[in-house]
C-alpha cells in the first residue's frame, strides 16, 4: 500500500542516523523524543524541505527564478510526499504593521464590507454624507403633500468672512433676482452691506414653487440649475425646515469632500488610508507627562517635573511666570502637584490658549508684557524638533515614550476612513473587538435590504474565518493587535488558522508545537482543528510534547534516546499504545506513568518580602492587586487571554525597566509598584532569535568564546607567534579565512535552481586560515572546539573555570547536546530561551534580580 504512506529511506539529516520510515497518509502523526533528539531535522529539514522542493521544482523555470527553493535534504529516498506546508514557530512577522486582522485576511474583508455598505459621514460636522441623482433629488421632493411651497436655493458662501459686493454684481449681471443672505430674503439691489470679518451664508434663489401634479419638469430643471450654480450643492427650503443635497460625496453643510471610497482608503499600509502624522504606524515618540512629573507627591518648586528640577534655583524671570500662572487658575507653587486642580496642570503642561500678563521686576527696573504660556510639552517638541545639538535632543529623549499617536488616537486611519460607519461603528471600532465579539457582531448585523445582497458574501467569509480563529482557542484576541506581540504558540495558530481558510486538500500540514502556551481548556479545540484537516483529506504532523496531543494521535514516531550525537534513533512507532508499552521508548514510560516528575515534599516559605502591583487595568485586567513573593520560583497561570502576559510583560517588565535603565516604552494602566527597593535589576528571558546571521552561535551569545579565545591566545605557540584573542575571532581580518570571509561556506546564485551553499574550498569549511589552525590546545583546534557539543567542550575544558562555569550552565538547561558554533537561526524558539537564561544565570548576581 505504498500510495497510502510517506516513505523514508536513510535520512542523514543533522543528526539523524540514516534511519527508514513508513509514515501513514492522511493521519494525525505526532513526531515525539527528547529535545535535540531529532524531531526537527525529521519534520522541517527532510520531510518538508523535499516536500516544498518538489512542488517548486514542478513550477517553469521562469517562476522558479522568483522562488528561494530549497536544499535537497541528505537522505536516499522519499516516496509518497504531496506539496508541504510549515508553520512553526519561529517565523513569526516582527514588522509593526502586521495584526492579527492583517495577518489572517479578516482586514481585507473588513475594508471590502467597509469599501461597498458603510455609511459615510462628515468628519467635521459629524452629519451623513450621501451623493443623489437629479432624479432622485425631484422624487424626493415631488413626495411632499400637494402644495407644499419651496423654495430652491444654490449656495455660493458658506460661513466665510467677506463683503462679496462683486459676487453678488455678477449674479445680478447673470440675470438673477433674489439672494438670500444669513436666512434673510432680499432683492440683490437691496442687500445691506456686509460685515467684513463675520462669517456670511449666500444663497441664490433659484425659483419658487409649490408641489402639484404638472410641476415635475419645472422643479427638474429649477434643482439642474441650482447644483450648477451651486457646485453639486443645493438647498430646498420648506415650510417645516430645509434640506441639504449634494449630487457628490460631499457635506452638503460645510463642503467636506470625499474622494471614492474604495478598500485603499481603509489600509493603513497605503498613503490613501494611513494618518499622515504616524504613516498608519499608530503610535509616535512623544513627549510623555508621566516621565515629566517625577513624585506627584512633591511641589513645583521641590521639583515635582523632571525638566525643570528645584524650580528654586531658576531665575528670577522663569519665576514670574510660574507665579502669573499660579494666580491665573488659583494655586500655589507649593502644593503637591497631585493636588492641583486639573485645569492647572492642564495648563502647565499644554499651555494656555488666552494671553496673561507676565511681570518682572527687581530693585532697579520692572517690566511687565502680555503673551501666551506656551506649556511645557509643547515647548519640548518644539526643542526636540529644531534643535541642531545631540545631547540637548538626547535630554529631551529622556522624557519621551511610545505613544498612541496623538491625530488618530492609534487607529492608524485618516480621519475620512474613521468616519465611515456601519451600524454606528467605524473599522477602527470593529478591529478593536476581540474575535468572539466580532463573531458575534456580524451574526447579529442588521443591514437593508440592497446592503444586506452586497454584503453577503463578505460577511459569510468574515464569519468563517473568525470560526476558525475560535477553534484554534484564539477567541481573546483582538484583531487590531499586533503579531509582534504575540507569543510563539499564538503566532503559529494565527497561521493554522489562516491555513484551514485555504481549505486545501492532500497537502502535508508540519507543525511545531502548536499547543505551546495554550490552556488544556482550549487544548480540545486545537486537536479538533487538526483532526478536522486531517478528516478534510490531508496529513497533519505535529512535532510535540503534550501529553494529550500524543495520546489523541493516530500514529506517534519516538526519536531518541538521547540528544544531539546520542540521538537520531528511531525508538518506537506506531500507535499511543504501542508507544506506551515499548521497552525503549523513555516517552512511554512517562505516558504509561512508569516514570514520573516528583513534586518537592517541602515549599520555600517567602522570606524576602513581596513586589506588589497596584491597581492593574491595562487590557482585560479588572482594576487588581498583586503581590508577587521574592526569592521564589513563582508561576502566573491561567486560561489563555486571561491577562497573563498582560500582567508581567505589559505592566510589570516595563515599568520595572523604566525604573532601572529609563526604557521608552510605556508600562501598562496601573497605579504603581510596592517593595521596588527589595530588587536591583529585572531580566526579560523571551523566545525572539538570539541572533538573525549565522555567525551568531551560542559560544558567542554566552560569551563563553571570549575565555576559550583568550585560552588559545596563552598557549606556547600562539604567544611566539605573537596572536592575540582578536587572532581566533572568525569575525575580523586577521586569523579568519578570507576567501569566505570566516563563515565557512560560500553561497552560489543559481539563478532559477535554488542558491548552492558549498563548504569553502580554501578553509573546507573551518572558518580560519592555516597560520590560526596551526594553534592548538591539548591537540585541538579553534575550529575542532566550534564543532564540539556543549556536553563534550565542558569535559575538555572542565580545568578552566571561567570556560566551564558557562559551559556548565548551558547543560543545567538542558542544552548538553547543540554545538558550541551552531548558527543561531537553526535554533528553536525555546532553544534560544534556554541559551539566553544561561547568559544570564552566568553573570555574577546580587540575588536581587527578577527575572
């Protein structure tokens, strides 16, 4: 039944062992085994990696040039493969204008629905904004009860300061009798003089008429004439009030225009769309009053705001000011600044609208001039964006942080794409529901009926791909929120997601630990969804840990039984119960609950005292308080979007690091933080790259290469030659091989075939040059220890403390089995977590730190 599995022969990939497999078709498989033992040079590097350069290859040689193929993994043979698709971890977007909406299509559709069924409105006056036929206008019009008198006006001045003596003679000279001016009928030649600095409102009469049966030709070409007098605008006057009509997308009020409203006027990643003060980036760097006022708690003049310190020590001049401000709004100079009256501070730092009188005066002279406070945020932008020296914009870069762009308040939107609504709501406010409210919002829109046929379509799409955003346990998210700052599991079930809108059929899903982060509440709905694609016709592979994954696969491969060097077996296949009853397979016994992880018979007890956050209510997070022990392992659990990371990494890790090193970017809503003298530095140990080049590996990361270079500058050969440490430095002229520039490989463009990676014919593959090889440490090479697993350089360098105290804190994390030069893309994102924790366990502590 060769159509009906993948199969595999003599697979070298890394480190796996030349093994075979038989993978079944059309199942749920879940690739299993200890970190490093093989899982991903088994699912990315052979199984994917020749799946995708198949279906490449199957494309013309002129798409081919367009398309980054792939490297023919190292294996023998592999049958049965269908077209693959990866979606792990790792790739997650950095770009700051990638949401969730973005990323999964749900924006595209948005502006669609928004582009053909919402409602515009006048930005500045807030009123509707709808185009009308001449046609549509008269029937409008001819609905009136018979007899109904009009009157139909063509606006030519509409609340602009003026005389208009000439506009009004040119009227007259184009035959015209009437005119009515600010609501007032007059004959032209009776119009009184105007005012020349008040705002006037100028009308034509264009004709007087009631309704009635036979009047319909009349009004026709009365209406035809007043929008041609008009500009596309004109006023109907009746007994009961007037009517505004525009036979363009315009205001008929203030002459707001519109120009088409497509979906581009609803991408913040188009000049059409994006507010032209953030470019649709939605935030800015601004000057921030929380980083201005130093201690609430403290006046003016003992230096309440950063920027001006103990205003005491001012001048004389500076003084007065202050002092005309404080008897402006009542206050003094004196009180806490917590407990000014708002307008006052208000005041002080946006500046005042209204011109005061400033005084100065000493012994000899005093003199007094009227001007208006400036304030001092403005004053600091204004310094900010003038000034020529550095250091004087470095000072007023202390004060600023990220924010939410002050002209669209972060929507990332100009303001006509804002004002055009549905059911009273703009994009902005519909990408700021999470997924199940805005699944519940399009199930309950009410549209007429001509909207209702348009929009079908679109919403019954919206619909589905917000479903599957549900099913995949995602529904807290927001659709405005970007993937930046999304955890890794997120990331990746963002994507699953967008993959089971493809509905695609007999393709080969490979993915990387998909239930990372996630609940066991929602673990259900992930395994659904994979069993739904795999139920769809396609084969799902999962490289996972989860308990509940493993037990619920169809077919589970064991890789093991050790990791790096020690791993690349094939333990045990076959179904979860075969796994669990394998002799070799450790898994198994973990499954079968032969093994198990002890819990500790005694807790530490706090003894340090505790951090307490106050008042959090950024977020979903209801207004509460925290006490975090010191001096603990503590855990911060919870359903997924309950507002964990919320908690620690928006409001606890940032306003810790603007306390410790003065960080711009904003802290979380909270009230403030308790016991911040109990700690004197915190650490933020995420899974991002630790490096995005292959030159960056986990020896240089940890700084472990430093001591190892320094160790091969000492030796006997090396000091007669005269090398120092920069000698064994593969990233500077010197001891590097040159002709690949110290990376070891050198890339060939292929043109249409995939880039040709070879190993550099000069060093083959060493990185360093002879005279740098000749140098050699209990026989070893520089190069020879790059190549060295983590467990095998910490036996050879074990007599050199500060090589081994590194060495030996990246095999406490479990990372025994990677290589000293591994380059640092190749590595997982939890892999990259262990190497940055073991950076900075490594450092000398003052057992104050939080990490």
């Amino acid at each position: 039944m060769l159509d009906d599995v993948i199969s595999i022969r003599g697979a070298r990939e890394h480190n796996l062992k030349n093994i075979n497999l038989d993978i079944p078709r059309n199942k749920l498989v879940v690739i299993t085994g200890i970190s490093g033992s093989g899982k991903s040079s088994l699912a990315f590097d052979t199984i994917y990696a020749e799946g995708q350069r198949r279906y490449i290859e199957s494309l013309s040689t002129y798409a081919r040039q367009f398309l980054g193929m792939l490297e023919k993994p190292d294996c023998d043979k592999i049958t049965g493969l269908s077209p693959a698709i990866a979606i792990e971890q790792r790739t997650s977007a950095k770009n700051p204008r990638s949401t969730v909406g973005t990323t999964t299509e749900i924006y595209d559709y948005l502006r669609l629905l928004f582009a053909r069924v919402g409602k515009p409105f006048c930005p500045k006056c807030n009123k509707p904004i709808s185009s009308q036929t001449t046609d549509q206008i008269v029937d409008n019009l001819l609905a009136e009860p018979t007899g109904t008198a009009l009157i139909i006006l063509a606006p030519l001045v509409r609340g602009r300061k003026g005389e208009y003596r000439e506009l009004l003679n040119q009227a007259k000279r184009r035959g015209y009798i009437r005119v009515r001016v600010d609501g007032e009928l007059y004959e032209i030649d009776e119009v009184p003089g105007l005012e020349k600095y008040k705002k006037h409102n100028i009308e034509l009469v264009i004709d007087r008429l009631t309704v009635r049966e036979d009047v319909r030709k009349r009004l026709a070409d009365s209406v035809e004439l007043a929008l041609k007098e008009g500009q596309g605008r004109c006023i109907v006057s009746l007994e009961n009030g007037e009517r505004i009509y525009s036979t363009a997308f315009a205001c008929a009020e203030c002459g707001f225009s519109f120009e088409e409203i497509s979906p581009r006027l609803f991408s913040f990643n188009s000049p059409y769309g994006a507010c032209p003060e953030c470019h649709g980036l939605g935030t800015k760097m601004e000057v921030d009053p929380d980083r201005l006022v130093v201690d609430p708690n403290l006046s003016i003049l003992d230096g309440a705001i950063a920027p001006w310190g103990e205003v005491r020590e001012k001048s004389e001049w500076f003084l007065g000011k202050l002092e005309t401000l404080s008897r402006k709004y009542h206050f003094k100079l004196s009180t806490p600044w917590k407990e000014l009256p708002a307008v006052a501070r208000k005041a002080i730092l946006y500046g005042t609208e209204e011109e005061l009188e400033f005084q100065y005066e000493d012994e000899e002279w005093r003199y007094s001039w009227e001007d208006r406070y400036e304030g001092l945020i403005p004053y600091l932008t204004r310094v900010h964006k003038e000034t020529e020296s550095d250091s004087r914009r470095e000072w007023v870069e202390r004060f600023m942080s990220v924010l939410p762009c002050p002209k669209c308040a972060g929507t990332r939107l100009k303001p006509e794409a804002l004002s055009v609504r549905i059911n009273g709501l703009n994009i902005a406010d519909v990408t700021r529901f999470s997924v199940k409210e805005a699944g519940r919002f399009f199930s309950d829109l009410k549209l007429e009926q001509k909207e209702a046929v348009i929009a079908r379509d679109v919403i019954k799409e919206l619909r589905r791909r917000l479903g599957f955003l549900q099913a995949v346990g995602l529904d807290y998210l927001t659709l405005d929120r970007t993937t930046e700052s999304l955890g890794g599991g997120e990331a990746q079930r963002v994507r699953l997601a967008t993959q089971i809108g493809s509905g695609l059929v007999g393709v080969i899903y490979i993915l990387d630990e998909p239930s990372i982060g996630l609940h066991q509440r929602d673990n259900r709905k992930l395994l659904a969804t994979l069993k739904g694609l795999r139920d769809l016709g396609n084969t799902v592979i999962v490289v996972e840990h989860d308990e509940e994954t493993i037990l619920e696969a169809d077919w589970v491969i064991d890789l093991g039984p050790g990791a790096g060097a020690k791993g690349g077996w094939v333990v045990a296949q076959g179904t979860p119960e075969d796994i669990k009853s394998s002799p070799d397979s450790l898994t198994g016994a973990y499954l079968a609950k032969k093994k198990r992880i002890e819990l500790p018979r005694e807790r530490r007890q706090p003894s340090l005292g505790y951090l307490v956050i106050k008042g959090c209510r950024e977020n979903n997070l209801k207004n509460i308080d925290v006490a975090i022990p010191l001096g603990l392992f503590v855990c911060i659990t919870g359903v997924s979007g309950s507002g964990k990371s919320t908690l620690i990494s928006d409001i606890l890790y940032r306003a810790l690091a603007r306390h410790f090193y003065n960080s711009l970017e904003k802290p979380g809503a909270h009230t403030g933080i308790v016991g911040l003298d109990r700690i004197d530095k915190v650490v933020n140990i995420d899974q991002s790259p630790i490096g995005r080049t292959p030159r960056s590996n986990p020896a240089t990361y940890t700084n472990a290469f430093t001591p190892i270079r320094e160790l091969f500058s000492k030796t006997r050969e090396a000091r007669m030659r005269g090398y120092k440490p920069g000698r064994f430095s593969f990233n500077v002229r010197g001891g590097r091989c040159e002709a690949c520039a110290g990376d070891g490989i050198i890339k060939v463009e292929m043109h249409f075939l995939p880039d040709v990676y070879i190993s550099c014919d000069v060093c083959k593959g060493r990185r360093y040059n002879r005279e740098t090889l000749d140098v050699k440490y209990k026989g070893k090479s520089i190069s020879d220890v790059l190549q060295m697993s983590v467990d095998e350089a910490y036996d050879f360098f074990i007599n050199v403390p500060p090589i081994e105290r590194k060495l030996k804190l990246l095999k406490d994390v479990g990372l025994g089995y990677i290589k000293l030069g591994q380059p640092a893309p190749t590595l997982s994102g939890g892999e990259a977590q262990r190497v940055k924790l073991a950076k900075e366990l490594s450092k000398i502590a003052t057992g104050r730190t939080l990490y």
